[in-house]
C-alpha cells in the first residue's frame, strides 16, 4: 500500500473490484492507497489497510450510536466517532486536532472533513471520487483515519438508506 500522504494532490476514486463482495479499494495514478472490506453481508464490522496500519470499524450503540476505531492487531480503540443524526458528527484526535463530517449537498452524494475552521480537508465526491486539499499535508497523521473512517461512513449510511445507492461505486478494476 502507498502512503496517502504522497497522494496529496492527486485524484483517488473508491472502487469495488467484486460486485458481491463488501470489499472497496482506493486507488490514485500512482497504484492502491487503502483497501476497506466488511466481515459480513450484514455486518456493521469493516477492515481497513491503510498505509502500513490495519484498523477495524464497527458501529456500537443504539440509541446513541458510535462508530469505534480499533487498532486490528492490537484491539486498542484509537478513535470513537459520534455521529449527530445521519449527516454530520465530529471526530477529535489525541493531539486535539478536530474534525467535523458533513454532507455537503443535498443529494448526500458529496461529504467532507471540515477542519476547524470549517474548511475542507478531504471531500469524497460523486459517492466515490476523493480528494485531498492542501490543508491535507497539516493532517498527515490523521489522514489514514480520515479516508478510511468517510468510506466506512458513507457505505453505512447507504446500506441504511437503499435510495442513496445510486452513488455507490460499481466494479471496476481500475
């Protein structure tokens, strides 16, 4: 896997390479940055390599829903993401960085991490297509969280609303 901060920049688009499979994989010109797949047709439990990190996803909670961020290995939590009803939540790092999700048209197709000064630091667009501001480069340590935790997210949010599959991606190898 290649570091995303060396895709800083440059286009990235989620794909799914199986139809069936609940497997995704982000890709840029430069070959595959990140790679996400859930444990289970139904499961809330997702996979994510990033980098040289492994991380699990799993939604916990039902009247007040989290998503937790564990190290694979190791079953430390390193983030907890609370969501504020379907399209927005914010996402606070160890270092005190800040990060608030939000859906940023009304079709729920585009969705960013905003900084805290409300800014752009990652957008996920078409449902699929990623980029990365210059103000990536001030993230780089949360980067991996970021990418890996909006598809974690959107994918969800879809699975929860079948209107919103239109966005999804199709297989596709590129």
């Amino acid at each position: 896997m290649n570091p995303l901060q060396d895709a800083i920049g440059q286009p990235l688009q989620w794909a799914q390479p199986k139809v069936f499979a609940r497997a995704y994989v982000l890709r840029g010109k430069d070959g595959l940055f990140a790679a996400i797949r859930w444990q289970g047709g139904f499961s809330t439990t997702a996979l994510a390599e990033v980098g040289d990190m492994r991380l699990t996803f799993k939604r916990e909670g039902v009247l007040q829903p989290k998503i937790v961020v564990r190290d694979a290995e190791a079953g430390e939590v390193l983030l907890t993401f609370k969501p504020i009803l379907k399209i927005s939540g914010l996402l606070t790092f160890e270092n005190g960085k800040r990060f608030k999700w939000s859906n940023t048209t009304a079709w729920s197709s585009d969705w960013a991490w905003l900084n805290e000064d409300g800014k752009p630091v990652v957008q996920i667009k078409k449902g699929r297509d990623v980029e990365m501001s210059e103000l990536a480069a001030d993230a780089v340590e949360e980067l991996p969280f970021l990418i890996t935790l909006a598809w974690y997210l959107i994918i969800m949010l879809q699975d929860a609303d079948p209107t919103m599959k239109k966005a999804r991606p199709t297989a596709s190898n590129r």
